[in-house]
C-alpha cells in the first residue's frame, strides 16, 4: 500500500504567522517536516493592484485567497527566495512553487532561478507553471495580459530546453535566443519535475499537461468529466494518466469571520478523492488552528487520520 502525501499550504497562514515573520514560516516548514508532512507549497503574485479585491474580501482571514477576494495590501513573499530558506534547514520536505507566474518573467532567467534551487535542495523542487489572473499585475510589469497563455506556451518549450545539453538555443515569437549556457543546470538532467494547474479544465491545459507534465494540483475539485477529459489528452500524446501525480486537497466550511473549520468535516472530502486517484492531499494549517504552538500535535494528528481513512480506503 502506498501511503498518501500530505502538502501543507505554507503562505495564506498569516492568522497564525505574521505576514513579515518569514523565518516562522521556516520554522512551520521545519516543523511540518518532522510530523511526517510530505511537502510544503508557496503560491506567489508579484505585485497586487485594485482588481485583486474587486469581488471583496475573504469573509474570513483563514479561507483561501483566490481571484478578486484579497486586499493589494496582502502579503506574497518572493516563493523562490523562501524556498531557498527551506532548502537549506530542512533535508526530505518537498518544495512545491505552487502558482509560479511564469509570463512575468523572462524564461532563461526563471530557469536559472528554478535550476538552482532545485540544485540546492537535492531535487526536491516541484514547479507550477501558471498564467494567473490579475490585469493590474500584468499591466504594472508591463506584459500583455491578453497574451500570456501564448507567453506560456513559448516559456514550456524554452524551459524544456533550459536544462541541456548545452548549449541551447530558440526560435520563437517572444523570447528568441542564440547559443547559451545555463551552467550550473538543475539537479536532474530533465529538470525540476513540472505540475499543472487551474481552475476546471480545458483544451490548453491538456495539451500543457499531457506535453510536459508529472502531476496536476486544479483549484478546487475536478468532475469525472474533466478526469476522462484529461486521460483522453494523455493517450492521445501516448501516456498513462497513472505517469500523473494527481493532487487534491482539504477545505474547511467557515460559519463566521472569525471562527475556525473543523478537521473531521473537511477530511469528509477525502473518501471521493482518494476514489478518483488522488494520492497528495493539500491543506492550509490556518482553517484549523490559531496557534503555531500547536502546528506539531496538528500535523501528526492530520497524518493518522489521513492514514486511517486510506487504510479504509485500501490504498
């Protein structure tokens, strides 16, 4: 029996870490690894304007901030800059840069970003390349909005490239390039393994999927349809949905803006998942807890009743 992973959401816990406290954050990370916790995810924006509140804010600071419901004022620490930190005081964590924006950045550049900590950390780094959402982000940085699923596309193909045998070089509308070296490269010859995700499921993120990627971590759930979908994508580009690492997650139901989200209700979701072929399952320590000091007993209980419920489930 294979035992299912856990992946603790480490930025959105401000209720528990505060947003400038990046070396409590280490410590959770540190702390999570020792519970038994599988990995730690740091989602990003690089800048927020007006639109990241445009349908307001979370009614409660602990729920997951998503398009259109966060402050401009909410904090987004630098997720590779962290991870570095993580790296370093920790040994077998998983380090998953959940949400890398990626058309807002130069793709040589991010592959030296991402090739380097993925050296530092042994081959631990997971990589979510994404478009993301907001107008106001892409306009500050000067990047067309309405172009970045296009960006992207062009950004995987040079990605692909980035890590040898050198030297490289791109044809391409966006970012064309002759021979270059990214020397040192990443840990493994292939890079650092690439989830996808978003929310729902279409055309292009099968294609993304089904080119370049080893797990899909969707925002919120996904139907049978969209699975079937997927798996269609998958044979037709000659692989097997098993090559995928399909991650779910637990959300806990708020009742009020300032109360907490009970664990046994939010791991009622887990049966279904499991069902589905998810075998890593994300949560968001803040839903659960209002206390750092309790993040250890939190986490070990997490991983036995996770582990009961898959035992149940016979995986």
């Amino acid at each position: 029996m294979s035992r299912v992973k856990l992946l603790m959401v480490l930025t959105e816990n401000e209720t528990l870490v505060g947003p400038r406290d990046l070396h409590g954050l280490v410590d959770v990370a540190v702390t999570a690894e020792a519970a038994g916790i599988d990995g730690v995810m740091l989602s990003e924006h690089v800048l927020l304007g007006p639109d990241s509140g445009a349908a307001g804010v979370m009614a409660n600071p602990r729920d997951y901030a998503a398009p259109g419901n966060q402050s401009p004022s909410y904090a987004w620490p630098s997720s590779i800059v962290l991870l570095s930190a993580i790296a370093q005081a920790t040994s077998t964590l998983r380090l998953v840069a959940g949400a890398i924006i990626a058309p807002l950045r130069h793709p040589l550049l991010l592959a030296k970003e991402l090739g380097t900590l993925d050296l530092l950390s042994d081959g631990r780094l997971v990589v979510l390349p994404t478009v993301s959402w907001s107008k106001d982000e892409y306009a500050a940085l000067g990047v067309p909005f309405a172009e970045r699923g296009r960006i992207l596309d062009e950004q995987l193909e040079v990605l692909a490239k980035a890590w040898g045998p050198y030297p490289v070089r791109h044809e391409g509308t966006y970012f064309p390039f002759d021979d270059v070296w990214l020397e040192p490269g990443a840990f493994r010859p292939e890079g650092p393994t690439l989830w996808f995700g978003g929310q729902g499921m279409h055309p292009p993120l099968v294609r993304r999927i089904a080119r370049y990627g080893h797990g899909l971590n969707p925002f919120g759930s996904l139907t049978d349809d969209d699975l079937a979908l997927l798996a269609d994508g998958m044979r037709d580009a000659g692989r097997d949905m098993s090559e995928l690492e399909l991650v779910g997650g637990i959300r806990g139901t708020f009742h009020g803006r300032d109360d907490l989200a009970d664990l046994d209700q939010a791991l009622e979701s887990l049966p279904r998942q499991l069902a589905q072929g998810y075998t890593t399952i994300c949560f968001k320590p803040a839903m659960f807890i209002d206390d750092v000091r309790e993040m250890d007993a939190f986490c070990r209980e997490l991983v036995a009743k996770v582990d009961a419920i898959a035992a149940r489930a016979g995986m």
